[in-house]
C-alpha cells in the first residue's frame, strides 16, 4: 500500500504539488516495520500500516518542517509533535509534509514560500488554504488519510472545494504540542479523509488529553467512530442558520445546500430556522484577533533559534540581523498580518481593536449556546463558492477572507464542526461542501449526522 501511494505521488505530484518534502525513505521503514511487527505476531495499532499525509505545521523528528516560509527553511526539528507521536503510535505510516500558506494564513495555499498547489479537479484552480496541499492529497489519491489545522477553516475549506471531509474538533480536542503556532487561541489541528467513517478512526488516534498543551481538554475522547458506524439524524432536531445565506453565494452551492437540508428532513430530522446575529461580525472579529496573537507568537522568529539567518556577516547587530531575516523570511500576508495584530495590540488602541473584538467573540458564543438549546446541530455551505481560478483573489485579501465567512464563527467560540460533500455545483461541475456544526464535546454528533447524509 505505501510503494502503490509512493507511486502515485511521483506519478502526479509534479502537477498537483500537495507535498513539500515526500518522506520516501522513512515511510518505507515505517511500512516494513509494520510488516516486521505482524509476522512477530505482536499487536498491531489500530491504523497499522496506512499511509498519511501530514501538514507542515506539525513537527516530525529529523524531517523538515517549514511551515510553508521561508523563515523555516532547512530547520529539522528535534522532535516529535504529539499528532506526530501518536500517529506513530497507530502505525500510521506518514508520506511526508504538505503545503500549506505561509503559518496557516490564507485560504488557497497561494501564500506559500514554496508555490501554490493545484486542485485535482481542476489544477488552475486553488485547492482551498491553508491545508490545501493535505486535502489535494487526498483528492488525487496520494494519500487516504491526512492531517491538517483550522484556524479560521484550514480544515473545512480546503475538504469543501475538494470533495473530501475535515474535521475541526473541538478546541483542546486534539494537542496542539508541536504544531507550530499562528493563533493560539482559535488553532485546532483535525482529521482530513475522503469517507466519513476514515476521517473518525483518524479522530479517535490524533483526539485526547495531553499535558504538554496548557489548552488540552482533560476528558474522554468523544465517541466519534462509534457515532460514525451508526449514522442517523431520526429524531434529531438540525437548525438552519439565517446569517449563513444571501448576498455572495454561489447558487450552485445554494442549490445542493438545499438539496441537503431536504434529505436531512426526509431522513427524519426536524428543521429549525435560527437567528444568530453576532454571526455577521465573525469575520471581523478574527481579522482582529488572529492577527494580534500571530504578532505575538511570530516575534520568536528571530533569526537567532531556528532556520534562517540573513546578513550575519559579523558588521552587525542582532537587530539589525532580526529585522534583515524578518524582511526576507516573511511572505506579504505574514507581514500584514503582524503589522495589523501590532497596531491592533498596541496602547491606545487595544480597548478599541482587540477589546471589541474580544466582546464581539463572547456574544458569537452566546448566539450558538442560544442556538443549541433548540437543536442537536447546525448545518451550512462550507463555503459561499466552489474553489476559485489561482490567482484570481491573491492581490484581493478582503475577497480571499470571504472564503472562511462560514467557518469563522465556530472557531472563535471553540465548538467542533465537519465538512463533507453534498455534490458538484451544476455551473462549474466542482465540489460543494455541507458544514455540519456541534456543541463543544459534542464531536460525535458531527459524525452520526455525517454518516448518515454521506
Ligand atoms: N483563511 C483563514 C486565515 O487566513 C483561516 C486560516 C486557518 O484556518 N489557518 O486566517
């Protein structure tokens, strides 16, 4: 199984770039190893010998991880992330890193340092960000499994525009230890699959405690493979949420959208119609608070502890060689999202910026608590459209911040949600994702109704 993916990702890698760096070497061992161990008769893990794609954002033991910057180039870490670990553990068998944007910021994987990456279904087209090299992988069929983070929607997107399925567990569900930090407090790293059922047992192996991760939730690991074996939504009530609609959506996408909602019913849900106010202001809220945490957490890139150095040539100082490494390690978006979460964050305006943005994410809490004491789970298109022409929004940043509209709001109040396919947008024949949206812990409600509407 690992030579037949190895091979096809020299087949067709060249076209779709879903990797950074292919492990061929180690994921051969990692496949022999599994082999070695069954013969011995010992117990095998319980996603023995499955090749995985891995999102560069997580670090792998004496493999690079980059990040999808240049500020990384040639670091190899000197350890394992605790998604990394525990794949290990399952005898997950891991192909390599993926591309990614630049840390996790973008919505077409357009803002990596290392080109963009095209998606199988139409390789002029962005395969969603930041997690898009993960979800091509899976769409080409380089990989049945893959791992990737969602921030803003990293996860859900990239599945959306692709045909496949992402999960973004609830925040604390899966540690963060080793995945390189953009926002700390939205960041949540997830399973990425092409059937429902595989993207749950993926769950069950990355999910559970970690005290290496201040944030992790001390509590069993929802159970999501169960949930997933019996999918069902009789008798459960599905809420439908009104600022999910309207003026920017494709109507393709609203169309399957619809189409979903009735077979929902038909299967035996009851529908509810839901009023979120708060929701319209997602967007700005985590375009205020994203970038203030990435300002904080990028100031470690400093050129004195990992990967890139510039202008070390003894004449200057550590400043000096700070700013000039900063200057070239950093992408565009990276810049103007630290310069945007510095002014954000700086005195003065900290009440008026982050302040705001901060009481604007508690009352997006309030509206889905409000929301969840009428129903089980919400449902939406994943995203307004289906996957847009590279190049089209790249020098637009408000137009690319559109593509997350729907998966912000459920980062900013740490609760878990999946996308899945719901069919191919009748105007363009591309993918259309259905969002489905869980209370906090709640994780397996998202694979029972998931399951079920598969
Ligand atoms: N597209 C969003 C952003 O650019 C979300 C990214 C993410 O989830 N990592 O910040």
């Amino acid at each position: 199984v690992t030579e037949a993916h190895l091979a096809r990702i020299e087949a067709v890698d060249e076209k779709v770039h879903a990797f950074l760096h292919v492990d061929r070497e180690g994921a051969l061992a990692q496949a022999r190893a599994v082999d070695e161990k069954k013969a011995r008769g010992e117990k095998l893990g319980p996603l023995a010998g499955v090749p995985l794609a891995l999102k560069d954002i997580f670090t792998t033991e004496g493999i690079p991880t980059t990040v999808g910057s240049k500020i990384l180039e040639g670091w190899i870490p000197p350890y394992d992330a605790t998604v990394t670990k525990r794949l290990k553990a399952a005898d997950v068998v891991i192909l390599g890193k993926t591309n990614m944007d630049e840390f996790a910021m973008g919505s077409s994987t357009e803002n990596s340092a290392y080109g963009p990456t095209g998606n199988p279904w139409d390789l002029t087209r962005i395969p969603g960000g930041s997690g898009g090299g993960s979800s091509a992988a899976l769409a080409s069929y380089e990989a049945p499994l893959a791992i990737g983070t969602d921030t803003g929607g990293s996860i859900r997107q990239p599945a959306a525009v692709t045909g496949t399925v992402g999960v973004k567990p609830t925040y604390g569900g899966v540690s963060r230890y080793g995945m390189v930090a953009f926002s700390s407090s939205l960041d949540q790293g997830g399973p990425c699959a092409r059937t429902v059922l595989d993207a749950a047992l993926l769950h069950e192996v990355i999910a559970g405690h970690d005290e290496l991760d201040s944030t992790s939730i001390d509590a069993p690991v929802p159970p999501v493979v169960e949930a997933a074996r019996n999918g069902s939504v009789a008798g459960m009530r599905v809420g439908v949420v009104k600022q999910f609609s309207g003026e920017g959506y494709q109507a393709g996408v609203v169309q399957r959208f619809n189409e979903s909602v009735e077979l929902l019913r038909a299967l035996g849900a009851t529908i509810v119609e839901l009023d979120c106010p708060s929701f319209d202001l997602g967007l700005s809220a985590y375009y205020l608070i994203a970038p203030s945490e990435c300002s904080s957490n990028l100031a470690r890139f400093d050129a004195m502890r990992y990967g890139l150095r510039v202008g070390d040539d003894g004449t200057k100082s550590a400043e000096e060689v700070t700013a000039l490494t900063r200057e070239a390690g950093f992408g565009d978006e990276v810049k103007r999202r630290i310069m945007l979460g510095t002014y954000a964050l700086s005195s003065g305006y900290y009440d008026a910026y982050y302040g705001s943005a901060q009481k604007v994410r508690t009352l997006i809490t309030r509206d889905f608590e409000k929301a969840f004491e009428q129903v089980d789970v919400i449902v939406s298109p994943t995203t307004p459209t289906t996957a847009f022409p590279i190049g089209e929004r790249a020098d637009d940043p408000m137009a690319m911040y559109l593509a997350d509209l729907c998966t912000i709001p459920t980062n900013l109040a740490g609760n878990a949600a999946m996308s899945l396919p719901c069919g191919l947008a009748p105007e363009d024949g591309l993918p259309v994702g259905l969002q489905i949206i869980a209370p906090a812990m709640k994780d397996d409600r998202l694979y029972k109704v998931g399951a079920a509407v598969e």
